[in-house]
C-alpha cells in the first residue's frame, strides 16, 4: 500500500508519510490523482503536523487568549499582544510559501487552527480565519509576481487586510454594488462607499470591489489593492455589535481615492470571479469557527452539568437531559465531518461548492442551537454574564449571516443539486 | 571556540491537565487512550538549549527520548521547538514496565559519549513518578560535575554558572565543562512552537537505535508491588472561635 502511494506520489516530489496519514498538498494543486489512491482513513484523522499545530494553537489560545476574551468583548477592542501573538506563531499566514516568511502549509491546517481559536474566542477566531482565507488567497491566488513579492512578506509579519465588497444597498445582492472605478490615464479614481467590513480600524490594505464600466453589469467589477494611507480613504466609526465585538466592523468611504493602474488586483473586470472563488473557500473557514465555537460552548457546559446536582443526583444523570446532551452532540459531529471533508475536498482539487455551503450553512445552525441548549442545561448562571456562555450565544448568530446567509447557501446547494440531475 | 553540543532529554508522560485513574489490576494507571505530553520540566530544559543555541553558544541541540513508538511525537514537538535533531531510544512495551530513572540514566550516559556533547540538560524530574533521580544518576554515571534545581544558567567559553533553589534560599555555583544540569520551573518559560517551525521540524532527522545499541543493560532491580488511589477526602468541620478549634483537636486525639 505504501510503496504503491510512493510510485504515483514520487513524481510530485513530495515528502511521503505513513499510509494512514494525508499527504499535504499545496491548495493550488489540481494534481490530485495521488489523493484518490488513499486509504480511507477517519475523517477526524489529522496528520502529524495538523496535531502538533492543533496542540500549539490549544494553549496558545488558553495561555494568551483566554484570560482577555471578557475585556476585549466588553471594550469592543482585540488586545494588541493578541494579534501580535497570532503574527508571531506564525498563524496569520499558514497558507503562505516559506519563501515569503508564511508557513507553507494547507488549507486544512487554516480549519483545524480557526477552530482550536474559536473554542475561546470566536472574534479573534474570524480574524485569523480572514486574513488567511481571504487576504492571503486573494494574493496567492490571484495576484501578480510583483504584488504577491509586495504584500505576501508583509501579510506574513504584520498587515492586515480588509475585504470590501458590501454596501448600504447591496448586501446578498453583492454585485448590484455601486462603488465606481473611473479610468483616467494611468490611474483610476475611485468613489463610493462600504460597509460592515470587518478589521477596518486596523486593516492596513483594503480589497475594493469598484465597478469600472457600470454599463458591463457585474463584468465591470474590479478589485483593486488600496493602502491604509491613500487619501480620500476614510474608515467609519465601528458598529456597535451584539457578538464578535473584539473585532472591528465599519463603513468605508472612499472620495476621489486616486490609485494607479498596477494596484488592480490580478486582471481588469474580474473582481466578480475572485470574489465567488475567494468566497467559496471563505465558507469552510466560517464553518470551522462557527464549529469551534459550538464545541467551547458545550466544553464549558458540560463538567458543569455534572457537577451540578439538583433532587440528589446530578443533572447530567437525568435521561431527560441526557437524550438532550446526546442530540446536540452529535449535531456538532455532523457539523465536523460536513466542515472537515469541504477542506479535504479543496485540498483534493475536487469540486467543493455545494459541500462548502452545506458546511457553513448547517455549523452555523449548529452553533446556535448549541448555544441556546447550553444555555438552558447551565440554568441561571448560564444567563450571567460571570460565565462564559452567553458571549457564545450571541457570537454564534452571525454565522447565518456574514459571508453568504443561510438562504443564499440553500440556494446555492439547490443550485448544485439542479445541475446533478 | 570549539564546538559545543549539548543532549537534551524529553519524557512522554500523561498530561498535566488529565484525571489521572489508577488500572483495575493495580498495578500502575491507565495509559491506552489518554492525553500525553512532553514532561513540563523537560519543556524547560529544552528551551534553555534552544536558547544557548540561538545566542550561537552552542552548535547543536540533541533530543533523546526512551520509549514506546509513540516518543517520537515528543521528538518531533521538541525539534519544532528549535532542536536540530533527535534520537529515538526505543524500549518495547514488556521492559518499559519496569523502566525507571537508573535505565534512563545509563542510556543518556552511553548517549552523551557517544555524541560526544559537552552539556546534558533534562527536566529535574518527570511528573509521572516525581523521582528526580536520572539527573543525579547520569552525572554520577559519567562523572561530570552537576547543577541541579537550576533557575538561572550562565555559559562563557568552558565555564557554566548555575543558580541552584535550594531550601534555604539560592546557591550559586561555577561547574567546568563537560557538566549536566536539571531545569527547575523559573529557569524560563517554553516558547509555544510557530507554525513554520512545525512545518520545518518534518524534515529533521530522527534516529532510532535500541538500548542493546548503545551497550545498555535494562534489567532493574525494583519491582512495583502495588498501586492505589490515595484514601478520599473526608469533609471537615467549621468552628467559630479558636477555643472551638482547640477543643475539637484535643477531643479527635490529634493533638
């Protein structure tokens, strides 16, 4: 078995494990044949490297996170040594080539590591699962040699970015948008104004979708790379969030920003294909933090549920709660199976779209349902702000919300389905 | 300055964090399926090495393990961790039973000759068994000069300065190289390993070798007769005053 992997493995030169465990491939790699020779291992199953990045990332977030999630959702503000220390682990460009300073690893690696962060905090969660999946990829995937030799090193040591596609009036309708990219010899000016965009208070480089030719419809859409500094760029104040507060969510106006012709992002009129493409990956990331959160609510319920006892025994031993208990649980395994075979199946070059949107779709409605019921099994200090609960209550809601709501998945997979038959 | 090369030891125990339950037939605690880690005391040693070594005092940081298979997890933690290459003494499950600090002492002993290291650091003992016994053991083995309970470390040229805590407070002490030190708690605190060096620990080499390799003869001379969990703890009584407190000391026979 093993020596057959190594036969079909060894022209693409890759470093050939155990036979149970899952060979790495870089995400843009459509040299898939090698995957489908694999033994059929759990799809729980984790790799070596994902286990020690699991591990590193578990007590990082205890030792590091933990003790500030209660202040930085109270102050609406992520404590600078947080996002300082997911720079350092290395944890803001796991997708990153080594030659830029990331971590050259896979997109499966991005999921396990959005989700060991969420089980603490679902707000610094989303911010390492943006930079990765959707700044990192916009470059990696779709930009130029010079771009990428720009901005991947400074994505890897401290930049963040910020993707601007919604506005005011377009939100599931993305590409009604109305931001305008008008051409003036080499450069254009852009006008128009974002909102809801996520780290605007401390992106330090903005994706603007800007229409350059409105009467093209959404072929007119064209992403273009805008640094923090650029005049006429001004970030709104922050909206004042019923859940993932640490991060900062603001509207973005941008007045006669002149930017020059190199700034588009990869090819003029493409915006709208980055965008879905980038999107699509994004919700496997959104699944996995709405998962992690899901999974760190019901650890920190359940040792409470057993130690608490009411009419001589411990709630956990009532079959009432127990049957309730067991439900739950394994809604948040289907979730995790849903999630992690999306990422395998990017890693694998196969097609992922409707997987991906189940993902998203069925661990958001996980994470809310969990969120509630352990609401309820934890009682009256479940509904205290002294207990850790109900920041997860009201984190999880915007999981069927950003990056795609519930009813634009279920269209999508509808979609996907229409096509199979 | 010549090469400096220092042996690192790490030991898989089961994690702090676990409850730990004591096996059916007694006679040790349950193992199969249980969170393990590397020994925290270990972690430290390791890092004082990484450490040395990235101020370009040492050349190269070795890691030894003895153990199951599963040891090698252990090495590949300590290599993203910064150290340049491990070795893998594998002990099969029958004499890991019985293998205990002496063991560990003769293999590390016969290691550091035959690495030809100049500083051996481990953790001041294991939080399995709390023997803190391997460290003194190896020194005594290779006749080096040791520092124990270290919490501060020194290196210049051939000259160690260790800060020792001891119960009357801190010694300080100058050991000539080669020498062997046990890392106390406040010696350092472990980096967590980055992601990249995650990446980059795979393609460090591990060597596998057997204690018979090395020349070592396991067999020990203890035997463990039984293992039980400590009684439960009773509930206690509140008093209101000291006269209370007293009276009910003298009234339980206990003073």
């Amino acid at each position: 078995m093993a020596a057959a992997l190594w036969r079909s493995c060894a022209k693409l030169k890759r470093n050939i494990p155990a036979s149970w465990k899952t060979p790495h491939s870089v995400f843009k790699s459509s040299r898939s044949e090698a995957m489908t020779n694999l033994m059929h291992a759990p799809l729980g199953m984790l790799t070596e490297e994902e286990m020690m990045m699991k591990e590193m990332v578990k007590k990082f977030a205890q030792d590091r996170i933990a003790p500030l999630v209660k202040t930085m959702d109270a102050n609406a503000k992520m404590d600078e040594s947080v996002l300082q220390g997911l720079f350092e682990q290395g944890l803001m460009s796991i997708e990153v080539g080594p030659e830029y300073g990331g971590t050259g690893s896979s997109v499966f690696s991005v999921i396990v590591v959005v989700e060991e962060l969420a089980k603490v905090d679902p707000a610094v969660a989303l911010l390492c699962e943006l930079q990765n999946t959707i700044t990192n990829r916009m470059f990696i995937v779709y930009g130029t040699e010079e771009q990428k030799r720009t901005y991947l090193p400074r994505v890897a040591k401290d930049l963040t970015g910020s993707f601007c596609l919604s506005e005011a009036g377009s939100g599931s309708d993305a590409f009604s948008l109305k931001t305008r990219a008008d051409k003036k010899g080499d450069y254009y000016i852009i006008n128009g104004s974002k909102m809801w965009i996520s780290f605007a208070e401390q992106a330090g480089v903005f994706f603007v979708m800007a229409n350059v030719n409105p009467s093209l419809g959404y072929k007119g859409i064209t992403c273009f790379i805008v640094d923090r500094d650029t005049e006429g760029l001004h970030v709104g104040k922050k909206e004042d969030k019923l859940g993932i507060r640490a991060t900062s969510t603001c509207p973005v106006t941008f007045e006669n920003v002149k930017v020059p012709e190199t700034s588009i992002l990869g090819q003029l009129g493409q915006g709208y294909k980055y965008a879905i493409g980038i999107l699509n990956v994004g919700r496997i990331g959104i699944a996995a933090q709405m998962l992690g959160l899901a999974q760190g609510c019901f650890d920190h319920t359940i040792p409470y549920v057993k130690e608490r006892v009411q009419f001589g025994k411990s709630i956990f031993d009532f079959q009432g709660m127990q049957h309730q208990i067991a439900q739950v649980a394994t809604q948040l395994e289907a979730a995790r199976l849903l999630t992690y075979n999306a990422a395998r199946l990017v890693e694998a070059g196969k097609p992922f779209i409707k997987e991906a949107s189940m993902a998203k779709y069925y661990s958001s409605e996980v994470a809310a349902l969990t969120a509630s019921k352990c609401i309820e099994w934890m009682g009256g200090v479940g509904f205290t702000k002294d207990y850790p609960i109900e920041k997860y209550y009201r984190d999880c809601k915007i999981g069927a919300i950003y990056e795609g709501t519930s009813n634009i998945q279920l269209s999508t997979i509808a979609k996907c389905i229409a096509q199979e038959y | 300055m010549a090469a400096l090369r220092a042996l690192v030891g790490v030991k898989r125990v089961i994690d702090y964090a676990v409850k730990v339950r004591v096996r059916p037939d007694g006679g040790g605690v349950v193992t199969d399926g249980v969170k393990h880690s590397m020994n925290p005391f270990c972690e430290i040693a390791l890092e004082e090495a990484v450490r040395l070594r990235e101020r370009n005092l040492l050349q190269e940081v070795v890691v030894v393990s003895c153990g199951p298979p599963q040891c090698q997890e252990t090495i590949r933690t300590a290599l993203a961790m910064g150290a340049d290459r491990g070795v893998h003494v594998e002990i099969p499950a029958p004499e890991y039973e019985h293998f205990g600090p002496l063991q560990v002492a003769k293999i590390l002993a016969a290691l550091a000759k035959r690495e030809g290291v100049s500083l051996v650091l481990l953790g001041k003992q294991a939080i399995d068994d709390d023997c803190n016994q391997t460290g003194q053991m190896t020194a005594a083995l290779l006749d080096w000069p040791q520092g124990t309970f270290a919490s501060a470390l020194a290196l210049a040229g051939d000259q160690l300065t260790v800060e020792r805590e001891i119960d009357g407070g801190l010694e300080n002490i100058r050991l000539r190289l080669p020498a062997l030190v046990t890392a106390d708690l406040r010696l350092n605190e472990p980096r967590y390993a980055t992601l990249p060096n995650i990446m980059k620990a795979k393609k460090k080499k591990i060597e596998v070798l057997k204690a018979s390799d090395l020349g070592v003869d396991l067999s020990s001379r203890l035997g463990v007769q039984r293992v039980e969990e400590p009684p439960q703890r009773q509930a206690g009584l509140k008093v209101e005053t000291v006269e209370d407190l007293v009276g009910k000391l003298k009234e339980g026979g206990l003073v």
